[in-house]
C-alpha cells in the first residue's frame, strides 16, 4: 500500500504527462543544461518531451578541480563522448566552452586553462564562449571575464554569460557594461538567469536575454509566462540549467505546455522555446537549423571509440511506458 506522499507523486506525474499532451508536435530546443550530470533516462524523457538539440555550456562541477588535466578531460567530453549519447537518444548536441567564473579564481589554474582554451573552441559543435561571467564579482572573475571576451571575438563565437545569483542586478548590469568596452556586438551576446529585474535593461541594450527554470525557487515557469506576456517572444529564450542539483531537464517543454494554457501564441512559443536560441547560437557557423529538421536515426548500438551506451547484454530501449524491466 503506498503513502499519501507516494498517490500525490503518482497523480503529479499523470498530470504532467497530460500537460506535455498540449506540446506534443512542438520541437524544443534547451540551450543551457550540463547533460554530464543528467542519466539516459534524462535523454529519452526529453527526447519524448520533443527536445531535438541542447547546448551544454561547460561549468564547475560541484567542486573545485585540482588540476588542468580534469579541464581537459571534460571540454574532450564536451565535444566528444557527451555529444555521442545524446546522438543515441535522437538528440544533437552542441556545447560552448569556458572557464566558469568561480574556477576564475584559482588564478594560477585559470592561466593554465586560458592557454587551453583555443584548442577547442574552434572544434565541431562548439557554438560559442561559456558559460563565463561573475560569480562573487572578484577581481580575477573580471580579468577572466574580459580575456574570454576578447578570445570570442577574435574567433566570431557568440557568448553565453552567467549572471551570478547575488547581486543580480548590478552584476548582470556590469557583464553587459564589460561586454560593450570590449567592443562585443549585444547580438552576439546571451545574458543567462534573468528575472524581472534585469530583462527590461538587457533588452532595451540589444542583448539576448535567457531565462532559467528553477523549480521551487526564484524563476518558476509562471512568472515565465507573465514575462513573455508584458515583453513579447523577440530576444527572449528558455532553457533548464539542469546540472547535478535540483533542476528540472524538462524546463523546456513543461514551460512551453504552461504557454500553451495561458493563451500565448504558438508562434510565441516557438521563438522562445526553440528559434531564437537557434537564431542567436547560429551565428557560429557551428549550428544547422536545417539539421535540426533531419531526424537522427537511432541505433543504440553504435559505438564511440569503441564504447556504446548499452551494457553487457542490453537491447535498444523501445517500450518507455511498460512497468516490465527486461
Ligand atoms: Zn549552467
């Protein structure tokens, strides 16, 4: 017999499959959630969900890293083994690369990484600089900040800016200030985790403004709709940020279910869901929107460097509904 807890999970989780019905034939697209710290089940929720590409910007992990090599070895799995597994669940991949700004902060570490910036966002898939930005607004997160700056321009990569949680304001005001002297056109730009405070300055400036679905906290996807309903679809994009904490991978299309009950076009939807973030990550030359039409064809056997996502034994996953593990 299970708990009253247990029947109100269960009820929850018929009714947002219900919701999700209102999307059904729509296409998503999330640009920022760190698929390394999400499971396969991750993958084919969101492939059923009608997610068909995402961008993992590259991230702390948690904790600290001790050493360069661990950066190197996550940007390769960035562009590599990660962009692998979500091809197994119909999914394409793309990543922008960065050092995030509390990494900044080991100065020595940060130099090192600097110099191993540049061989690989110039790789395939990589759709810009990020996500970088301020976190505690320190001095050695402004250099760093402003050396990415100036190594996406000379390389034509858009750039994807983290705007840290304390201090919103003045901080999200600061990254775009920074953005500008560094001669960075705001249409290259993605200003991240905006909420009502900060949206009306980042668009009044020409910036594209991206929003983060945070469950049961600060930006839930209510007050998402109101923002599409007081500023329009142009410029504005939703993503999950879903990483190793509690986040919500399907952001997206829950988000966009919302928009569907509250009257806001599907056009609406479709710009901030999925076509402006296209638009705006386009412009590295590294993203197709005609690819994202082409379906992938799913073979779950298939291998990178020799591993596959399946286990001794295993066949393709195919009945996602079934209460049968086999
Ligand atoms: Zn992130």
């Amino acid at each position: 017999m299970c708990s009253y807890h247990e029947q109100d999970r269960a009820s929850m989780g018929q009714r947002i499959a219900l919701d999700l019905e209102l999307v059904k034939g729509l296409r998503f697209f999330d640009p920022h959630i760190h698929m390394v710290s999400r499971t396969t089940d991750d993958y084919q929720s969101m492939a059923d969900a009608g997610i068909v590409g995402l961008i993992e910007p590259a991230f702390w992990l948690g904790q600290p890293r001790t050493g360069i090599d661990t950066f190197r070895d996550y940007y390769s799995s960035l562009v590599g083994w990660e962009r692998f597994r979500a091809s197994q669940f119909g999914i394409r991949h793309f990543c922008t690369i960065g050092l995030n700004s509390r990494e900044a902060n080991n100065e020595a570490l940060a130099e090192a990484v600097m110099e191993l910036l540049p061989f690989y966002i110039y790789k395939e898939g990589v759709v810009g600089v990020g996500e970088i930005g301020f976190d505690d607004q320190t001095a050695a997160e402004e250099k760093y900040y402003r050396l990415q700056l100036e190594l996406a321009k000379e390389a034509g990569l858009p750039v994807q800016v983290h705007t840290p949680h304390r201090d919103k304001t003045r901080g999200t005001s600061r990254s775009m200030d920074i953005a500008l002297e560094h001669g960075l056109d705001p249409g290259m730009v993605i200003i991240d985790h905006n909420t009502e405070e900060t949206v009306k300055e980042v668009l009044d400036k020409g910036f594209w403004a991206a929003f983060t679905i945070y469950p049961f906290t600060k930006m839930g996807n209510e007050r998402m709709v109101q923002i599409v309903k007081e500023y329009g679809p142009e410029r504005i994009m939703v993503n999950s940020a879903a990483d190793w904490g509690i986040s919500d991978p399907l952001a997206v299309p829950k988000t966009a279910a919302l928009m569907v009950k509250s009257g806001i076009s599907k056009v609406a939807i479709e710009l901030v869901c999925y076509k402006n973030a296209i638009t705006a990550f386009a412009q590295s030359g590294q993203l197709d929107e005609g690819l994202l039409n082409e379906k992938i064809d799913v073979d779950q056997g298939q291998k990178f460097e020799g591993n596959s996502i399946l286990r001794g034994g295993q066949q393709p996953r195919r009945d996602t509904g079934s209460i049968i593990i086999s």
